[in-house]
C-alpha cells in the first residue's frame, strides 16, 4: 500500500506568504515605511512663569540634535512686551525633550525702543528678546544663534557643543546700521525661524527693517550674511522694497536652491494675498524682481521653506513648505491683504525647486499659525508650529505626507 501525505493547504498559504515577503529583498527592492505622524507638545502658556509662547524656530545639529526655541512672553500677547528666548533640546530625533531653560538675553537691560514709547506698546520697563534665528555650521559644527532685543539691537550668540551652553553676546547691530543709506531703519528683526548656510560656507539670515512709522511698518525685507563663520557680519541688499504692489515685505524665510542660489519666501500685506518669491545668486546681491507664487496663500503670517532632499545625495529634489492655508476670516475682513484667520496649517511638497506644489496635506485643521521646519538625517520631518495657547513639534515621515506615494528611499 502506497503512503500519501495529507493534504494541509495552511501550511500551502504560510509558504506562499513567506516567499512573498522575501521577493522585494530577494529583487534588492526596498520597501517603503509605513507613514506615520506624531505631536507632542513643548511649550505651554502660562508655563514656567510666562504668559505665552510664540515665534517658533527649529533645526538639527550636525550630530542629529534638535533645538527647538521660542519666544516667552510674561504677561502680554504683545510684541512689544517683556519677553525672553527659550530653548528646547533632543538627543533622539524628537520623541524626548530636555526642560526648557532661558538662553537669552542675560545682559544689562536695554533702554525702551523709542517706537514703542510712542505708540504706548507695553509698559515702559519692559524689554523685549524677540526673533530668535539659529544656523546649523556643516563645516564647524558650529550653532550660531541670532535675537533682536527691543527692535534696535542684535546678538550673536555660537555654541559648539549642540546647544548645551552658548557663547557670551556679541553686539552684532552695526550690520543693520548699514542699511541706513539706503533705508531708513528705526525697528529690525532677524528671521524669525532659522538662517541657512550655503554651499560655499556663507551664513545667511533673512531679516526685515522699518521705519517704525506705523510700529512694524512700513518694512522691506533683506539679508545680512557672514563669510568668516559667524565672526563678522554684513548686510545685503534690500531684497523686497515697500511699494504698492508689494506691501510692507517683512518676516523672510531662505532655502538655498540646487543650483547654488538663494531663494526668498516672503510675507507681506499685498492685495493679492499670495506669497512673494525672489531669488539672489548668493543671498545678498542681484534679487530678482518679486513676485508673488499663485499656489502659495498667504494670510499675512510667518511660514516655512525647507530643502527636503537634493540630488545627488538623494535621488530626486525635493522642496516643503508650511503655512497657514486659509484665505476666509470669521470677521469677514477678507478685504485684499488684509489679515485672514491663522489656521488649517498646511504641508506642501515640490518637487521642481518650488515653483509648483503638487502635494498638499493638512497638519493641523484648527487655529494654527507660526511653523518652522527641519529634516533629521533619517528623512523624518520636524514642523514646530503654534496652536492655540501650545507649541507644538509634530514628527511625520514623507510616507504620510504623500499618502504613500513618494518614500524616502526613492
């Protein structure tokens, strides 16, 4: 009598599935990562003595740590009121945060800003750390960190051990003084959110100044930069002046392009409610005429522009950018340039060096506002963004923000 195994089709499946999983490493494909989203909140109003936090700024040292800082304002919303700059940092890729800790402004107190005695704005004995700005240095290691106090003054700041302890301030004003000839600046602010370094070593920071006539405004945009590593600093040429066509250009953000340029993403109060974009073959000089990107709203707030990925390293150019997307107002104020309502905070996607944005998805639904941006070397997404009375840092990968469409490893 012949023996005949019995038929056991389970056993038929869990082959078949275990072949299947090991086809993509057998092909040398790799699979793409799940996508995956994460929030976790940093800083809290009416923490650690302060009122509220604003004007967020984000980036990832040369070792893979992330400082994560912010404004802390004591008693008031105002931007003219007592403030100091915080800082946050992480050691594995944001999913833990050390406590917050002041990092600026330690010296003598400042006389108020004559703008700010004149239009009433605060009390008369507050002093105001404000626009905090960091650059990552490729080349040295190096963290510079730059703040504004009072809107007449600028610090330089550098710590060479990822932001554990920084550098006594260097009063690094004069390169705003220099913009006097051709501008009249009586406010100035650096950033806010982070500065860039070029491929050459160029550190730049994008700033705007004004003549305070209407407090902020009216304002132009601009760069000032460093060549030595932070040592010395100049300033550049105004990049977007105030005309009728383009209102009050202020709070700049920066991207190196991939052929070496610089690239500016500009708010301003423009009738057309739309972004402003000029570009500079080295971030100082020779801007192109602005103007404005139709796929990019703008509600007049502070948004965020972010080289995800550059060829050769990576396999295809890719551009983010995060603001708020919404054009409507619960007031009804829609009115061209005005103010629209700061939410639906929004992620985009280009992938032709910014000049479309075929990839669209919303980070936040809610009121949401101030964002800034940074890439861990792993390709996860850091945005650090204002919602209600929080700060905020969400960690997602490019798997989630395309759906699954794109992967990092494409």
């Amino acid at each position: 009598m012949s023996y005949q195994k019995p038929f056991r089709p389970h056993l038929q499946i869990a082959t078949l599935l275990a072949v299947l999983l090991l086809l993509p490493a057998i092909a040398g494909i790799t699979q793409a990562a799940p996508g995956f989203i994460e929030k976790i909140d940093l800083f809290k109003a009416g923490e650690e003595g302060h009122a509220l936090y604003r004007i967020p700024g984000i980036v990832v040292t040369t070792n893979g740590t992330l400082l994560a800082y912010c404004e802390a304002r004591k008693n008031s919303n105002s931007d003219w009121a007592e403030s100091e700059t915080f800082l946050r940092r992480s050691t594995d890729g944001g999913k833990t945060w050390e406590p917050p800790r002041q990092i600026a402004h330690f010296g003598p107190r400042l006389p108020r800003s004559p703008v700010a005695i004149r239009r009433k704005a605060g009390n008369d004995t507050d002093q105001t750390v404000n626009n905090p700005v960091a650059i990552v240095d490729r080349q040295t290691g190096t963290v510079h960190f730059l703040y504004c106090v009072n809107y007449q003054k600028c610090f330089y700041l550098r710590s060479d051990d990822d932001g554990v302890t920084f550098s006594k301030p260097a009063d690094i004003s004069a390169a705003f003084e220099s913009f006097r000839p051709a501008y009249d600046c009586n406010v100035i602010a650096t950033g806010p959110g982070h500065g860039i370094q070029l491929s050459n070593g160029r550190l730049v920071v994008p700033v705007w100044i004004s003549t305070g006539a209407k407090g902020h405004g009216p304002s132009v945009a601009t760069t000032i930069y460093s060549d030595d590593h932070g040592r010395t600093w100049q300033h550049g040429e105004i990049a977007a002046p105030n005309t009728a066509d383009w209102v009050e250009p202020n709070e700049t953000i920066a991207m190196e392009l991939a052929d070496g340029g610089v690239m500016l993403n500009i708010r301003s109060a423009s009738k057309p409610n739309r972004r402003l974009v000029t570009t500079s073959p080295d971030g100082a000089t020779h801007w192109t005429k602005p103007h404005f990107d139709d796929a990019l709203v703008e509600p007049v707030c502070m948004a965020s522009l972010i080289r995800l990925s550059t060829m050769p390293a990576n396999k295809t150019n890719r551009v983010l950018f995060s603001n708020p997307e919404n054009l409507s107002s619960a007031k009804g104020n829609e009115q061209p340039g005005a103010h629209r309502d700061r939410r639906n905070l929004t992620i985009k996607l280009s992938y032709d060096e910014a000049r479309s944005w075929p990839v669209h998805q919303t980070l936040e639904e809610g009121p949401s506002a101030y964002s800034d941006m940074a890439v861990l070397p792993d390709g996860t997404i850091l945005c650090f963004y204002e919602r209600q009375k929080l700060l905020t840092v969400a960690r997602f990968n490019l798997e989630w923000l395309t759906g699954g469409k794109d992967s990092w490893s494409k």
